[in-house]
C-alpha cells in the first residue's frame, strides 16, 4: 500500500528515495511522508511498533509534527529533542521532567506553569515537587540537596 513515484523496494517494506521514509503503509504528501498507521509527518523517520521515531530530534509518539530540527507534540504541546509521550503528558530523557507545559533548557527542564528548573522534578497541581530534595513550590531553584 505505498504511493509514491519514486521509491525503492527494502525487504517487504518501501524506502521513498523523496524523503527517504521506510514503512509499510504510508503515503507520499507534497515533500515528506504520512504514515498511515500512526499518521506522522516527517522527511526523516522510521516507524517503531505502532508510533513513529523521528531520526533528527528522536521524538517518539503517535501524533506530532516536526519543528525546526525539534518536535512539536499535539497532544501535550511539548517541544524538546529529547523526549517520549507518556499518557497525556511528555516525559523529557534528558532531565526526566514529566508535565505538560514545559520546555527543555539547557540540560534542564523549565515548568512553564510554576517556572521550576531542575533535572529531578515533577508537576503536582499548579505548583512542583523536586524528588530530590522533596521541596514544593511555585517559584525556586534546586541548589545542591537542599
């Protein structure tokens, strides 16, 4: 089931020569490729399992697009290159950061809700829990283990 006028044939699967895209069901759209199992779309991925994993910011999930060498997830709006979906929410594999508004900075993770930095940490209503230092709070910064 793939469409596409120029395409190689790679063990039962398609490589689109255009953009480069190898899965069994997709189909060629303007200058990249729509999965259509888990209705990515990107110039570079493969598929993995029922989701996609994108080879320029390694996203993982079943509905996203790519933004400028990163990705955009639309389910939870999280944009990072490092990071997978979990349930309705992101977690980040740099700094293991798991909310729903939040972007990676440096290393790190920025909670846009509560504005809370740190490499351990998670979102617990409107404000966030360090699993480091077990500190709660809207506004502050981790600093060593206090």
């Amino acid at each position: 089931m793939f469409v596409c006028r120029l395409h190689d044939c790679v063990s039962s699967a398609c490589l689109c020569v255009v953009c480069m895209f190898v899965c069994r069901l997709h189909v060629c759209v303007s200058s990249a490729c729509l999965c259509v199992v888990c209705m990515f779309v990107c110039r570079l991925h493969v598929c993995v399992s029922s989701a996609c994993l994108c080879v320029v910011c390694m996203f993982v999930c079943r509905l996203h697009v790519c933004v400028s060498s990163a990705c955009l997830c639309v389910v939870c709006m999280f944009v990072c290159r490092l990071h997978v979906c979990v349930s309705s929410a992101c977690l980040c594999v740099v700094c293991m950061f798991v909310c729903r508004l939040h972007v990676c900075v440096s290393s790190a993770c920025l909670c846009v809700v509560c504005m809370f930095v740190c490499r351990l940490h998670v979102c617990v209503s409107s404000a966030c829990l360090c699993v480091v230092c077990m500190f709660v709070c809207r506004l502050h910064d981790c600093v060593s283990s206090a």
